[in-house]
C-alpha cells in the first residue's frame, strides 16, 4: 500500500486537532517527502474562500493562513486566521489582532518516541486504518499533482493524498452540511520563511493547558459502555427518526474502541 501523509488525515476529519503539530524531542519527523511546500486550496460548501498552507523542515513546521466564511443556519461565520506549528508549539493569530495565542501539544512526547525520524508517512497510515480508512481505487488530478483517494467512513469523508503525502482534496459531508477543500496551486520546494513567523508587534500570550483535554479523553477510554438505548438516568436516548436530518453521526459505539487505539500510538515506549 502507497504511503500516506497523516497531516492530511487529521486535518480533514478534524480529529485531535492538537496532534496536528510537529515534534521536537531531539529528533524531527519527515512527516511528507518534500522539504518545502506551498499550496493553495479553494474552500466550497457550506464554507467558502481561500486557505494557503505551507510547510518547511518535512513538515515540522507549519503554516496556515485561512481567509473562510462559514453559511450555517441563516448566518455568516468569517474566518480570518493564521496558524503557526513549529514542534510542540501552536500558535494562532485571529482577525489581525495585536496578538497571538500559543498553546502546547500534550500528545507531542508519546507520539515522537513510537516513531523514528522518518516515519512520518507509516504513523500517518496507522492513524487512517484506525478510523476504517480505505483506498477507493479513485485517482485524481489536483492542483496539476497526482493522488490517490481514501474513504474514511466513519466520519464520511474523503481524502486525496499525494505522493509527497499532503492532502490536496478533502470532502466532508456530514449533518446535511459540505465542506470541501481542493489544491488549485502547489508548488513543491518553496515556502516563504515569514510564513512561519509573526511580526514582532503582536504579542504572543499563552494559551489553555491542552494536557486537560487529553485526560478528558483518557477518561472516556476508561468509563464502562453504556448501552445506546439508555443513558445513566434511565431515559431512552433519541431514536434515528428524532435526530437532525441529514448524514448520521458516527457510529458512536464504536467510538471509546477507536480512540483508545489512537491513544495507544501517543503514548511512551517502555
């Protein structure tokens, strides 16, 4: 089976969205196979505008500059952000504002140490199989880069991974509502170095501790299954015909089992 890159997985089924910067233990991961990368992509559905992604280092660092707007319910949600990762750091500037937030990957550790320093690629497929990833047999031609397409089922999306390992086309469609990102420029092998930085006039605040999160979610590993007839109360929860229309959610039964094999990929070696 080709390589893939988890960069494009977890960005397109926003799962662990923490987990999506880069490590820095002493040793950096090739996460793609290309030192520099810039690309364009075009946002249609229910969101619309423009991203520019960029990367440096294999992907140990990270940029990402997104000028959206979200339709939903009537209203209009913009977006206008940038987002820095560069090892265990993240760092997101919203609306021009005079400053920053930066916050630290609890995950970063764990995730590093199961991994030699070129590797990047395989984590990135063990992360897809986990969440019942599988190759479709569809091949495409994005932003004038070849690449081939997974489905990733349980969150009914799907993603088309280039050789170098970025996803250059993401699809969601999930509650009614899609959302699809598609490369329309890539150019390998450049990447602006300001990209991966802030002007020294904003000022960069720390953020939440994100390691509580991460507890959260151990919790859930750890907490007995429910029946999905009924909850802790006793009262029946919503049946198919009372939820919201459109896709169904994930199969949430099978949910606590996929994130505890995810959790096993972060945590230390003994």
């Amino acid at each position: 089976m080709k390589k893939m890159g988890w960069i494009g997985i977890l960005l397109a089924v926003g799962l662990l969205f923490s987990t999506n910067s880069m490590a820095d233990t002493g040793k950096k991961i090739k996460w793609v196979t290309v030192e520099k990368a810039w690309i364009r992509f075009k946002v249609t559905g229910n969101r619309s505008g423009e991203i520019i992604r960029q990367y440096d280092e294999y992907g140990h660092k990270q940029s990402e500059v997104e000028k959206t707007v979200m339709n939903m319910m009537g209203m209009k949600i913009r977006e206008n952000k940038k987002i820095v990762r560069h090892g265990k750091m993240i760092t997101t500037q919203q609306n021009n504002k005079p400053f920053a937030i930066q916050t630290e990957n609890p995950l970063y550790d764990g995730m590093v140490r199961n991994m030699d320093a070129d590797k990047g690629l395989e984590f990135g497929e063990r992360i897809a199989k986990s969440m019942h990833g599988e190759w479709n047999g569809v091949k495409r031609v994005v932003g004038k880069q070849p690449c081939r397409e997974m489905v990733m089922k349980e969150v009914n999306s799907k993603i088309c991974i280039s050789g170098h390992g970025f996803a250059l086309r993401s699809e969601v469609n999930s509650f009614g509502m899609q959302f699809i990102e598609e490369a329309t420029e890539v150019r390998i092998g450049y990447a602006d170095p300001k990209a991966f930085t802030f002007p020294k006039s904003v000022e960069i605040r720390q953020g939440p501790n994100l390691s509580q999160g991460l507890n959260s979610m151990r919790g859930l590993n750890q907490a007995p299954r429910k029946s999905l007839s009924g909850n802790a109360s006793g009262r029946k929860m919503p049946s198919a015909s009372q939820k919201d229309r459109g896709q169904a959610p994930p199969n949430m039964e099978e949910m606590p089992d996929q994130i505890k094999e995810l959790m096993k990929m972060f945590q230390p070696k003994k």
